[in-house]
C-alpha cells in the first residue's frame, strides 16, 4: 500500500495532481510494463493515470487500447497486490475497446480459483467482463462456486458479476438459482442483499415465482437492511400490478409487511416503508398519517441526509394531501434556518403547499431572510412554490407581490428574474384586483432591467393591460425612459407599447402623437420604421385602423407566413398577397413541472462564439502569423472610407501580446477596374516597427478582400496608444466591365488616402468580469500590485450613466457587481470594473463619481503592471 501514499507537499498543494495529463504521454509510459523486474510502484501509477483518463472521458482508439491491454498483461508476473487489483480494473475498463481480451482468461481463472482472497473478487469481476456467452460454460462452475463461497468479497463480486452477464448470457445465469438462493441465506448483509437481487433478476418473468419469493421472505427475518429495502420495492410493485389489474384486496399481506417495516430497527428501512406508503395509491388516510408521523421524526434527526430525505418526501404528499403534513408545519418551520439549503429550500416549498392563509405574512417574513443567501438555483425553486401559493390563495396578492418584487431588485440571473416576472404576469392575468401593483413593480424593475428579453416582454405587457388601467397616463412616463435610455430592441418594444395607449385611450392621443413623433428621428431603422407606421396609423383618428393594425393583438404564425410569401413570390403575382390566408399563432402555455427536485435541469445551451474564435481560424492562414502568439483581442471593424466612395475600406484591428494585426477588407466598387497588389501603407509613429505587408494580390469588382499588415508595439508602453495614418495603394488593370478581364497586361499604380487609424486603450484591454470584485481588489493590495490614483474633472458629461458608460467604453473594461447601472437620482455613484491588457496584465478600476456642475471622478488603477496603471490614469486625463 505504499504506492497510495503521498508526498506533504502534495498535500498541502490542494490541487488535482492528474488534471494536464496527456493520453498520449501515458501511453508511452506504458513501455515500462515491459521492464524485467517489474517496477510495481511506477507501474501502478501509470495504471493509475490510465484510470483516470478513461474516467475523465478520453477515448481510445481500438490500437491504442490493445497495445496498452497487451502491455498490462506483463503485468501479472509480479506479486504486488495493489498492482495486480489496478491491472484487474485496467483489464475491466479496456476489454469493451481492446481486440483479443480472451487471452487473459487463463490468468483470471488461475486468480479466482487461487488461494490469494484480495485476487479473487477482483478477478471474477474482470473476468465476466471480457466473458461472452459462448466462453461462460468453462467457468460456469467456478462461478457456481464462487457464489457460495465463504469470503464475502468473493461471494458479492460473483453474484454482482452474474447479474451483469444475465444481460447477455440469461439462460446459463438462470441454471445458477439454487446458488443465489444458498447466497440469500448469508449471514453477511451485501452478500445476501446481492443474493436477493440476482434472484429476482431471474425469476421476475415469472409473476407466481415472484410472489412465492416475496412472499416467503416477508415472513423471515432478513438480517440485511438493503436486502429488505429492496423486497419492500418489490412488493410494490407487486401491489401497484394488482390495482392495475383490478386484483387487489382490502386486506393485503404485502402492505402488513411494508407497515410493519416502520416499526425496523433500521433507519434506512424505516424511510423506504414510509417511502412506499406514501406513494401507494391505495394508502387511505389513516395509514398515510402513521407515515408522515416518520417522517415528521426524521425531521428532527442530526443525520442531513435523514432530513432530506423526510422533507423531499413530505413535499411530494403536499402535492397531493397537503392536510396530512399540516401536522408536520412546526417541524418545516424550524429546518428554514438549516444549514444545509437543500433541506431548508425544500422546507421552504413544503410550507407554502400546505400553509394556511393567514400564515402567508410570516412565511414571507421567514422566507426573506433566507432567500438572500442561496443560489438562484434554489429560489427558482422558492419562486416556483411562491406561484402556487398565489394561485391558492389570490386574496393575498399585496403580500406575495411585495415579496416577488422585493426579490426582483435582488441580484440574479436571467433565468431567477424570468421566474419571478412570469409569477408577477401570472398573478397578473389570473387576479384583477392585483393588476395596478404588479403593474407598478414591473415598471419600477424595467428602470434598471439589464436584460433585454425581459425588458420587452414586461414593455409588451404594459401596451397589452396599461391602456385599461384606472390610470394609464401613469405607464407612459415608465416606458417612454425605455426609448431614451434603452438599445434599439427595447426601444423598438417601447414604441409599439406607447402606440397601444394611443390607439386606446383617446385623451391620450395627443400626447402619443408628440411622443412618437420624436421617436421617428432614432439612430436605429427599426425604432423609426416602428414609429412612423404607428404615427401615420393614429394620426387618421380612425378607430377601426387602430383596431386593425395596432391594438388586436393577434399575430400570424411566422413560419407560415414565411412559406406563404414564398409561395405567392413563385406564382404569377398578378393579385395582392392576401395576409388573412395565414393562420394565427397560438400562444404555448409553458408546462410546469409540479415535483419540485433540487437538481439543474437546464437545458443545455447552444455555446456562444465571440469575436476572436471567429477571426483565429483567418488569420492562422496568415505567413508567419504563429510567431506573434496568441491573439487577445479582436475588435470591431472601423470604416477608414465613406460607403459611397469607389473604394471601400474597414478596418479589424487584431491584437496580440507584443504585436498588433490590421486587417483591411477592401471592396471594389468599380465595375472597369481590377485592382492588383493591394496593400496599405501606415505612417507608424516613433517606437512603432513594421513586421510584416500581407497584399491582397488581386481585388476584382464587387468582392471583398483582405490585405494584412503586421505591426510591433513599441517597448514603452505608454506609447502604444496613438494614431496612424493610412494610405491605400494598388496597381489599377482597364477591364471589360462584362467579363472583369484587364484589357492588358499594363497598369498604373495608385493611391487613395484613408481616415486616421486610433489605437486606443479599449483596442487593448479584453474583458474581464470577475464574480467577486472586492475581494479580488482586497487581494490586490500586496506588493505585486502597484496602484496608481487621480482626479478628474469631466466637465462633458452631465449625467454619471454618460460618465460611467464613457468609461467603460473607452478603457475597454468589464463592469462588476452591476454597477455600471447607476440608480435613478443619485449623485454619488461607484464603478467597478477589471480587464485584462495584452501580455496576461490584469487590471481593476475603481472610479469613484459625483455629479455637481459637471461630473467629479477619482480614479483608482491596481494592476500588474506598474507602465500600465500609469497608461489608464494618462490615457483619461
């Protein structure tokens, strides 16, 4: 066992000392199998690593698992134990993917018929998994054998092993019955609970057999508690069979047996009677009370995986008999403040299943207090028995909204937030009388909404019930700061909801009017589109237009509308395309999962590519690119020409640790003209130097190009911020405009002059967001960190949203702990945010902000890098 022990330091290291092994270096370790004498401890470490890749999901090809398999046979010339077992595993692991396993037989039949105990179980196991049907006759006996031997570990390994060939070899395990038979007469626990299960495996196609042995075995003690466990299952299953088939009687030996298992000594039996008599549906009301009363003991156990167990089951029953655990209320209340979050979440959800309503205030008061400390995984959970709650109890709506809404100015995630809005327009949509609040808490959660999706589907239910509210004047304010402070999706969604209140409300018209007027001059095509259709709609004053088009809220199905157009595209288009022939889309009701289970059933999400997997495959094409590294940054192509112009030029600036790469992707846009040798020379300021000109060696009309120059930044770093200029130049061929041939071989050089290019901070810096900003700038204040501090007046900016937003966008840095949201009528605010600048230098930035006659900010740099913190504070003033 000495090969198990390890080094202090390794210890003391923490970490997974397997997590950068490579398959192909274990495998050519494996050549020390084949060392004479056999090293063992080396050669279990390397059996070890084996283990782990295979475990760790790296795949083997069949050449690769056969040499190594071959290499592990070498293996059994050595005595060592601990060895041998691993090789027995190896052999397990290996025989599905390696060719010729049968030729181990021999060895793990000499081991399992040997004198060694600690080889024997083992052996059996690795030898039924390389065993098939047609080589298990010439172990049949020892098999048989090794069933009711004496050692336990023996006896279970066979018996364990024999249950896994009955998939495969069913007709020659069922020869071994008696055997099992004799194993469940065993003394030891495993061996008997292992003897039960493979003897059910054998008979359980045949019902009258099963019941005899349930039958039998109910009326004997069974020393194993698994082994009972597992008969109280099967006679389950028994009943359940029964009350299918209509065979059932009141009385019923096998429920006795299963009452009087919770009466064991055995906690473990106990729970999996009160387990089975909760979920029978024959259990009347009598016999479900003297099970929840177990339950309600196991509540009050030490053992958390005892409270688990009784709660999760209790919040089942509530389900379906929520007065039988309103006994048990007292007991939940007190396992909300349990230290495992599990057990208190499910408390939680139990009581608000089977809370009276006048116990709704203090269950929220308990509640509140303990939301704030779980994860959002579990006040899904929370939120999700919050809803039946409301659904139960509708007169309690001002309590349980005041809650949800409380819980959504809470941090969290897209998917907690959805939770707690779809319970607000629930509540909503099923109670009249709590429409004004949830109304009023939505708008106030769109001020600060960071999330698009949520934003418009809270704006799209202002226009669909804002307009019939008591006061509809009232929402408007709410989403008309969507169109000011929001993107183009939300204001586009903010635009159709303000045209809802004008095709409703009459008095109001005017005003919407004014409104989307205003909203025509938006940066964005969509917003505008949006509001000049709504404009020109209302500004008929026709009721029956605003009907029509704006205030029915029906919508067609979008994939038949795109078939249908497509349709009528391929016709003859002698006749309007007539909408009214595509059937309405219905609305899909979410199913909601009534067994609340603490476990992520998330489904899995399509991965997101960003901007540098996009553009590392291109530029790997690049001569010479791998000697610049890794890339850090990609950013966002810059027009360096108007888009009107004969030649058409953007900009990718791609950066790397030491070296910067410009892509220029040109587009030729005249239609006589084919451009050679397309390059672009920059005016490189001192410091900067000129690696490498990638020219786009022939640019024809009408397609886009690519011509590359690489660049190294200057040792100072301080002077990587500046400004290019940029001269495009190429050779000029006539060409037939029809075919895009050059007229001839002969051509004329040319040049045309580009916009200025900018390295900035922001083309610099990738962003970094970390979880827990503070405590990442408490472990930044050592001496490996410098900082460096400033003050500065900005007098530009007249809000702190414009100067945190300016901010953020010209140092390129990610916002922590949502504070690049500032709240509404601040005048002090804090931002916090970090990054990463090229060369791995982490950066964190504290801007502290106040607004007055203009915006005061003191700057905070904590970095790495002493060039760098000095580059930040410069690069602001």
């Amino acid at each position: 066992m000495s090969s198990f022990k390890r080094d202090n330091k390794e210890e003391d290291d923490g970490g997974n000392p397997w997590q950068n092994l490579e398959k192909t270096s274990v495998l050519q370790e494996t050549r020390m199998f084949n060392e004479t004498p056999v090293n063992a401890r080396k050669c279990t470490h390397i059996l070890t690593k084996i283990l782990y890749l295979l475990n760790q999901g790296e795949v083997l090809g069949t050449r690769e698992a056969t040499e190594c398999f071959f290499a592990m046979t070498k293996l059994f010339q050595s005595k060592d134990v601990v060895m041998r077992r691993m090789v027995y595993l190896g052999i397990k692991e290996l025989s599905p993917i390696a060719d010729d396993v049968i030729i181990v037989t021999s060895s793990l039949t000499k081991d399992m018929t040997g004198k060694e105990d600690l080889y024997r179980a083992p052996a059996i196991r690795a030898l039924c998994s390389i065993t098939d049907s047609t080589m298990l006759q010439a172990v049949e006996r020892y098999m048989k054998q090794c069933i009711v031997d004496r050692n336990a570990p023996v006896s279970s390994g066979a018996l364990v092993s024999s249950l896994h060939l009955a998939s495969t070899a069913g007709e020659v395990v069922k020869r071994w019955a008696n055997e099992a038979q004799e194993a469940l007469n065993s003394d030891n626990i495993m061996v008997q609970y292992h003897g039960l299960g493979l003897l059910y495996h054998i008979r359980k196609a045949d019902r009258l057999a099963v019941t005899k042995l349930v039958n039998k075995l109910t009326r004997q003690h069974l020393r194993s508690p698994y082994a009972t466990c597992f008969l109280i299952r099967i006679a389950c299953k028994i009943m359940e069979e029964e009350d299918a088939s209509g065979n059932a009687t009141e009385e019923s030996p096998l429920f006795n047996f299963v009452e009087c298992c919770l009466r064991n000594k055995s906690e473990m039996v106990v729970y999996e009677a009160a387990h089975a008599v909760v979920n029978l549906k024959r259990t009347n009301p009598r016999e479900l009370s003297t099970a929840v009363s177990i339950l309600q003991l196991f509540c009050g156990s030490s053992k958390a995986t005892l409270r688990f167990a009784a709660v999760r089951t209790m919040n089942k029953v509530a389900m379906l008999h929520p007065p039988a655990v309103n006994a048990c209320n007292l007991d939940l209340e007190g396992l909300i403040a349990d230290s495992n979050r599990s057990v208190a979440t499910l408390a939680i959800t139990t009581l608000l299943k089977t809370g009276a309503e006048s116990s709704v205030e203090r269950l929220m008061k308990q509640i509140a207090t303990f939301v704030a400390e779980i994860s959002d995984e579990f006040k899904l959970v929370v939120v999700q028995a919050i809803r039946s709650l409301c659904t139960k109890f509708p007169r309690k709506h001002a309590v349980t909204m005041n809650f949800l809404s409380g819980m959504l100015r809470e941090e969290g995630g897209l998917e907690y937030k959805t939770s707690i809005v779809d319970t607000i327009i629930l509540i909503i949509e099923e109670n009249p009388d709590a429409k004004e609040a949830g109304l009023g808490h939505l708008c106030e959660f769109i001020e600060d909404c960071e999330h698009t999706s949520l934003a418009v589907r809270i704006l799209h239910l202002l226009g669909k019930e804002g307009p019939y509210s008591k006061c509809p004047s009232r929402y408007i304010r709410f989403i008309y700061n969507r169109v000011i402070l929001e993107n183009a999706t939300v204001r586009a969604a903010a635009v159709a909801a303000i045209a809802q209140f004008g095709a409703c409300c009459p008095d109001l018209l005017p005003n919407v009017l004014v409104l989307l007027n205003r909203c025509q001059m938006d940066c964005d095509d969509e917003v505008r589109d949006r509001a000049t259709y709504y404009y020109t709609i209302l500004n008929q004053s026709n009721p029956d237009l605003n009907k029509r088009f704006i205030a029915d809220h029906e919508i067609v199905s979008l994939p038949l509308l795109e078939k249908s157009l497509n349709d009528h595209l391929k016709g003859p288009l002698t006749e309007r395309f007539d909408l009214s022939i595509v059937p309405k889309s219905q609305v899909v009701q979410p199913e909601v999962n009534e067994e609340v289970m603490i476990m992520n059933k998330a489904a899995p999400k399509i991965a997101r590519v960003n901007r540098e997997e996009v553009n590392t495959e291109k530029l790997l094409a690049i001569p010479g690119i791998h000697h610049v590294g890794a890339l850090h940054k990609s950013c966002a192509p810059v027009q360096l020409t108007e888009s009107e112009t004969e030649y058409t030029v953007s900009c990718i600036k791609h950066c790397f640790a030491h070296h910067i790469v410009f892509q220029f992707d040109c587009v030729n846009t005249l239609s006589d003209q084919l451009l050679e040798n397309v390059r672009v020379d920059l005016e490189l300021p001192e410091g900067f130097v000129s690696r490498a000109v990638i020219p786009c060696a022939k640019l024809p009309y009408g397609d886009k190009e690519s011509t590359y120059v690489i660049v190294q930044f200057p040792e100072d770093v301080p002077s990587s911020v500046a400004t290019l200029g940029a001269t495009l130049r190429f050779l000029v061929k006539d060409c037939d405009p029809t075919t895009g041939q050059p007229d001839s071989d002969e051509g004329y050089n040319d040049e045309y002059i580009l916009e200025d290019i900018e390295i900035t901070v922001a083309d610099q810096m990738q962003k970094s967001k970390k979880q827990n900003f503070l405590a990442a700038w408490e472990s930044a204040d050592t001496e490996e960190w410098v900082e460096a501090e400033d003050t500065f007046e900005l007098s530009s900016m007249n809000s702190l949203q414009d100067a945190v937003n300016t901010i953020l966008k010209f140092l390129g840095l990610a916002a922590a702990n949502l504070s690049e949201n500032v709240p509404d009528g601040a005048h002090t605010h804090t931002l916090l945010c970090s990054g990463t600048f090229r060369g791995g230098v982490e950066v964190f930035v504290r801007s502290k902000l106040a607004v007055a006659d203009g915006v005061t900010m003191q700057l905070t740099v904590r970095s790495t890098d002493m060039d760098v913190a000095e580059l930040i504070t410069s690069a602001v003033g």
